[in-house]
C-alpha cells in the first residue's frame, strides 16, 4: 500500500488499472485502505472512488483489445498464462449470451469476475464506448462502497479500542482466508491450465 501512500490517487488508479488488467491484485484490499487514508483526512471519499474507477477503464483497455483483435483463440492460447480457464471464457460466453453488453456493468460488482470481464467483452466485440461506460458505472460503485468500509473502520480505528482487539484477533484468520483463497484459485486454474 505504499503505492497508495507515495502516489496519492494516482496511486490508487493504478492499482485498480493492474486488478482490471486480469491480474488479481485484490480490489477488496486497495480500496478500503484508500477509505482508511479518506478517515485520516488526505483523500476525499468521490475523489478516491472516481479515482478507482478511472483506473479500472484504463487496466480493461489491454485486455480489451486483445479479446476484441486476437478473439476467442488469443485469449485461448494466452489466458493461461494470466490463468484465465476455458471454463472462465465459457462462463462469459453464457453470460454475454443470455444478457448482452449488461454484463459487464453486473460483473463490475462482483468480486473475482470483475478483474476477468474485459477480455470476454473484447472476443464478444461490445462497442468500446459502451464497455467503458460500463466500466465506469460498475467501478465507481463497487470502489465507492470499499472506500467507505475503510473509512468507517479507519475513523472508528482510534477511538474504540474494542475494534482493535477484535481486528489483532482477526488477522490471524483473514490472513487464513487469503492465504486459501489464493491457493484454491491458483489450484483450480493451474489445473484448467494443464488440461489440453
């Protein structure tokens, strides 16, 4: 979070730019701690959450173009390597199927989703000022909504001491959970990525 710390909002938008650029760089992490910097009086709460949701258009624009130039077989060929399944496109596909161009702005606030959708939006060719209009409307949202928690925690931080003793007794399992969460994620699609 140093990033965020030295960056400012710059900092902030790139970080949501690395998640929405099919890294999985945890948004959930990002945004509360700029909500937490938003408590402590350096960022304005819209500003970070516009600030978030700028970045979000400006990752999904590589993996945009690469869906919309390349298809379904680039992303067939290279997703792997960002371990984007097959399974993951045929999820997409059903999506963007049933619901159309929607989709994207659904899947904006949805976790894990969120950080995959531009590449299927790029294979199903959505009009490129509609999927950042999308983007956007489903980014700011979701980045609003993290900030805020952050903020609300950050401002109750220094004068509860009950919160404290309950988050050092929780660190413990976040940290678990993380930790799990990571390596199913990492075992389900290094697994998908090894099937031919």
């Amino acid at each position: 979070m140093a990033i965020i710390s030295a960056g400012g909002y710059g900092g902030v938008a790139l970080l949501m730019a690395i998640e929405s650029a099919c890294i999985p760089l945890p948004s959930e992490l990002i945004m509360p701690f700029a909500g937490y910097l938003v408590a402590s009086g350096r960022f304005d709460l819209i500003a970070v959450a516009t600030a978030g949701a700028i970045g979000c258009n400006l990752g999904s624009i590589p993996p945009f173009e690469i869906g919309a130039r390349g298809g379904r077989k680039a992303v067939e060929r290279w997703g792997r390597y960002v371990l984007l399944s097959h399974d993951d496109l045929d999820r997409a596909d059903r999506f963007f199927a049933r619901f159309g161009a929607i989709t994207v702005l659904v899947c904006r606030l949805l976790p894990v989703v969120r950080t995959f959708i531009a590449l299927p939006a790029g294979i199903a060719r959505m009009n490129r000022l509609r999927f950042h209009a999308y983007t956007f409307l489903g980014s700011w949202p979701w980045c609003f909504a993290l900030a805020y928690v952050g903020m609300k925690l950050g401002r109750a931080w220094d004068h509860d001491p009950r919160l404290q003793a309950v988050m050092h007794r929780l660190d413990l399992l976040v940290l678990a959970a993380l930790v799990l969460g990571v390596a199913w994620f990492l075992r389900r699609h290094w697994r998908a990525r090894a099937r031919p």
